[in-house]
C-alpha cells in the first residue's frame, strides 16, 4: 500500500500541472469529453445485459415478434457503441499529444535551465539517458496513465451498476446445492468478489519482480543505445585507432544486459500468462457453475441464467482489472519510477547552485572579474584550485598556464558559473558578456550560418557579415556554404572548428573571452595570425587562454601559473602587466 501511494503522488505532481497550465481549458474538455464516453460505454453495456435477458427469453419463448425487435434494439445499441468508441480512440489521441506535447515542453525548460543538463552529469544522478526520458518515457507516461485511468474508472462503474443487478438475480435465483436451497444475499456477488480477490492475490505475488525488470528494461536498452550514438559519433578516432573490435565488444557487453534481462522478462512473464489466462477461461465457465443448478431446477429462463453470466463477468472483471492489467502497470510504474527520478535531478541541480557549500556569484559595478577566497572542488568535494584577490582587468590579455590536471579548465568553468563545487566568491560586472572556446567547440546540426552564429539566430547576423568573418579567420572556401546543413562538427577538421569557434567570437563581441586550448590543434604561425586578428577587432575585450606553448607569452600582458600548494592548486601572478607585443609575420 505505501508503494501505491506513493506511486499515486508521483503520478499526480507529473500530471496535474497540465491541467493547470495555459492548455488547461483544452485539456480539461478532452478530459471530460474521454470520461463521458467512457461512462456512456459503461451504460450501453448495461442496457446489453438486460438486452441479453429479453433476447434469450425470446429465443426459449419462440416469441417471432419480440426476437425481431430486440434485433432492432442491439442494432440501435451496437450502433451508439461505434460510435462512442470511435470518438473516444480519437479525442484520447488528441489529449495524448496536446500532453505530451506540454509536458515534453516543460522538462525541456527545466533540463536546458542554464546548465542544469551539466550539472546533473556532474553530480552522478540516476538520471541516466535523458534523451529517453523526454523522448520515450513522456509518451508512455501520457499513454499508459490515460489508458490506466480509464480503465480503473470504467471498472468502479460497471462495478457499481452490475453489482446491483447481480445482487437482485442472486434473490431471483437463489444459490442450489445438493438438491437443497439455500438463500444467501447477494452470493452472486460474494462469488465474484472472492474469485477477482483470490486472482489479484496470486497474479501480485507471481508479477511483482515485472516493474523492476521493466525499469532495468528501460535503462539497458538506453545504454545500448546511447554506446551506439557514441560509435557512431566518434568513428573517424575509432578508425584511425583500429577500435572496432573493441567497441564490438564493449556494444556487445551492453545489449549482453539487454539480452539477460530479457530473459528474466520472459520467464516471469511466462508464469503470469499462463496464470492470468488460466484465470480468464475460467472465469467465462464459473459463474454457469453457480447459476446452473437455479436454471435445472426451473426457477430461472434462459434469458436469466445469461444474463446472470454475462452480469457475473462484468463485475468479475471489474474487481480482477489489477489481474487483467498487470503487465501495463509494470511498465508504467517503471515509467513513473523514471520520470520521478528525472525531476528528482534536475531539482537538484537546480538548488546545487545557490546551496551554501557551492561558489558564490555576485554582481559588481565595476569592470572587473574578481576571485575572492576560491577554492574549486571536485564533486567528491577534493580541493582542486585555489584562488584569492586575483582580478581580471577590463581590456586586458592573461595567459593561465600549469600543468595538465591541475584545474585550469575547470576554473573556467566556475567563472562561468556552471561548476558549482566550491568555495569563495566570484564576482562578475553586471550585464558582462561570458563567452568561452574550449578546444572542441559545439556546433549544432543544421545550416553553417546557423553553427557560426550559435547560439544566436541566423537571423542576428546578415550573411554577408557571416562571409566576412570566416574570410578573416581562413576559411573563405565555407563561404559559398553558408546555407548548407550538415553535421559541422564531423566533416570540418578541429583546425577548422577552431577557426569557426573564433569566428563566432568575432561576431558576438563578448566583454570577456576565455580561450580553453582554443588554438592549439592550429600551426603556430595560424595561430599567431588569428591571435592578431582577435587582438584587433576585439581592442576591449579582456581575453584569458589557457595554452601551453611558449609562443603565446607575446599576446598576453599577464602570465598567471598554477602551481602545487599541498593538496591543490593555486593560482599565482608570474610577470606583471606590461603592454601586449604584437610580432611580425
């Protein structure tokens, strides 16, 4: 029971937000125009029950007159049955993708809210694959819960109405046995009840490992998945590598755990089959168990002992929809189970920001970047890189250099703000423009225009301004490309990406501009030539890199090292400010 509550929350914090947003009044009529068909199903059925009463007694009677206007009648209800069902297929599709297409929306915002996606990578939540869970998992969600919801209503009515019909041909055809009669209320019903509670029983105890095999279902065939999208992106290194047998390997270690569980899947799924389809024929011979003797002794027609058996099935079947529907809540507790630990993540990444163990940032109105008392941390909560009173001047060049490890791009990422992991305070001017370059920039699939002016519209930058840039960071031959689409960042080298990265440098004009390595797949003399370019177009914008080679000393005024302090890092000044040297060539 506290798993079905608990469960029963869940499903109701995901859901009823829809229903309260700005497509509430849509949604809320597809509601209630599904429900409505679904109690107006319910009735045709038990208008077809008292029906099959009258038609059966025609037919025993051989009453000519009244089997054809009960003809008429089914005609009529069959009719309005179609009818219904086929507006309700309908209307549910309708309400499935108007929610789906909301609560798709909504994680997206709270996945991609600033960089929540990054931090929940950070802190190792269960939140694995998220492309599934918006993708695959919201579907399911809004599926199985309207799937579920109507079929639990229809059962609580067909239950009510049945109940009190089966109840009164329990009087009409009191319970025989032996030859002896014997007048129990309503044991109709008590039979049904005891046959559906005896069902639930078994099918719970045989089913119940189902929902955790679904979820490691889900989450296997995720991670297969996800190692394929990685082959596949990463082929050119693999190739060059000869690693195909490796990741032939390690694919096949994968979908191993998809095959295992699968296994499991089939094996627990083979007993509840051969239980709940034992269960089923077996309820459609049961309640003529209980009738029959009443119908041998005369005290019921034909009409009435089927009547009575399709009245037994009706509440039968509503009392056993946890029998019937075990399978689908499964895999929908499993869905629920996913989606819940999604927000659960993003949740936290979202107070990971702002808890009192995570860096600080303020707002100044001055003109510089300060770092004050910081400490960088790993996730683990290790010391990495400290820094304190070290201020990043407007306009000026700085070169951060130390050795690998040591946390120089990680600093960058806590002045961007999207490494939490700290101590300290890290003031930014107000209104400042952050842009940062590492050494592979992200270019999204889609036209070149569109990767160069990321993440700005295409329609920030005119073409020509586009042309323009990538003429002066060495890339004219793109030029007549700019409306192509392609995947930039798998056909173009990294030289060329890196030129492109600087290139959308050049045309957002950031206040601040951290180069991570950006350059460095780049000749030294390309190098030198886009250092210059960058220097003057961008005359005030204060720029940081981390590199290695020697060569870059003559671009910045400053030189700030990480050197070993005990168990980190810390950030200390090695040559003074002096004016930027521009070499020749």
């Amino acid at each position: 029971m506290n798993n079905i509550r608990s469960t029963l929350a869940t499903v109701w914090r995901i859901a009823v937000p829809y229903f309260r947003s700005e497509d509430k009044w849509a949604g809320r009529g597809l509601l209630a125009a599904v429900v409505s068909i679904e109690l107006s199903l319910v009735a045709i059925d038990v208008l077809l029950n008292q029906w099959n009463a009258r038609f059966y007694n025609a037919l025993q009677e051989r009453n000519w007159d009244s089997f054809v206007r009960e003809l008429g009648i089914f005609s009529l209800l069959a009719a309005c049955f179609i009818a219904l069902a086929v507006y309700q297929l309908y209307l549910n599709q309708w309400l499935q993708i108007r929610w789906r297409r909301w609560l798709t929306s909504h994680y997206l915002g709270e996945w991609l809210q600033g960089p929540n996606h990054y931090r929940m990578q950070l802190q190792g939540d269960a939140a694995d694959n998220p492309d599934q869970r918006l993708s695959d998992d919201v579907k399911l969600f809004v599926e199985r819960t309207l799937d579920i919801g109507l079929q639990l209503l229809s059962s609580v009515v067909t239950l009510a109405s049945f109940v009190v019909i089966l109840w009164g041909l329990s009087e009409a055809a009191p319970l025989h046995l032996f030859g002896k009669e014997y007048q129990i209320p309503g044991y109709l019903v008590w039979g049904a009840v005891m046959y559906a509670v005896f069902g639930t029983a078994l099918t719970q105890w045989i089913g119940s490992p189902l929902v955790r095999l679904d979820f490691n279902q889900q989450r296997y065939e995720a991670d297969f998945r996800f190692n394929l999208v990685r082959v596949r992106e990463n082929s050119e290194q693999i190739a060059l590598l000869q690693g195909e047998y490796a990741e032939r390997a390690r694919l096949w270690d994968r979908f191993n755990y998809v095959v295992e569980n699968w296994y499991g899947i089939m094996s627990r799924t083979k007993r509840l089959t051969a239980f709940t389809a034992s269960y089923s024929q077996a309820a459609v011979i049961f309640p003529y168990i209980l009738i029959s003797p009443a119908y041998f002794a005369g005290n019921i027609q034909l009409g009435g002992l089927t009547q009575t058996a399709s009245a037994f099935g009706s509440v039968q079947r509503a009392l056993s929809v946890f029998v019937t529907i075990y399978r689908t809540l499964a895999e929908w507790r499993a869905v629920v189970a996913r989606l819940d630990g999604f927000e659960m993540s993003i949740a936290s990444a979202t107070t990971l920001a702002t808890d009192t163990t995570s860096i600080g940032f303020t707002s100044n109105g001055s003109s510089t970047i300060e770092l004050e008392a910081l400490l960088v941390r790993l996730p683990n909560g290790a010391p990495l890189v400290a820094a304190d009173g070290i201020s990043l001047r407007p306009g000026e060049r700085a070169l951060v250099t130390g050795p690998s490890g040591s946390g120089k791009s990680t600093l960058f990422r806590a002045i961007a703000g999207i490494w939490p992991f700290g101590d300290g305070s890290i003031s930014i001017p107000a209104n400042a423009s952050l842009m940062m370059l590492p050494q592979r920039p992200y270019f999204p699939v889609g036209s070149l225009h569109a990767a160069v002016v990321y993440p700005g519209g295409v329609e920030s930058f005119r073409p020509d301004r586009v042309k323009e840039v990538l003429a002066q960071v060495g890339l004219p031959q793109l030029t007549s490309r700019l409306e192509e689409e392609a995947h930039w960042n798998r056909i173009l080298s990294l030289g060329e990406q890196q030129r492109l990265g600087l290139a959308r440098a050049l045309l957002h004009v950031p206040k601040y501009l951290f180069l991570d390595e950006a350059t460095a797949s780049l000749d030294e003399p390309s190098e030198a030539m886009l250092y210059r370019l960058v220097s003057d177009k961008l005359p005030d914008t204060t720029i940081v890199s981390i590199g290695h080679r020697s060569t870059l000393d003559a671009f910045h005024q400053r030189n700030i090292v990480l050197v070993r302090d005990g168990d980190r890092f810390a950030l200390q000044e090695a040559r003074s400010a002096r004016p930027v040297q521009t070499p020749a060539g």
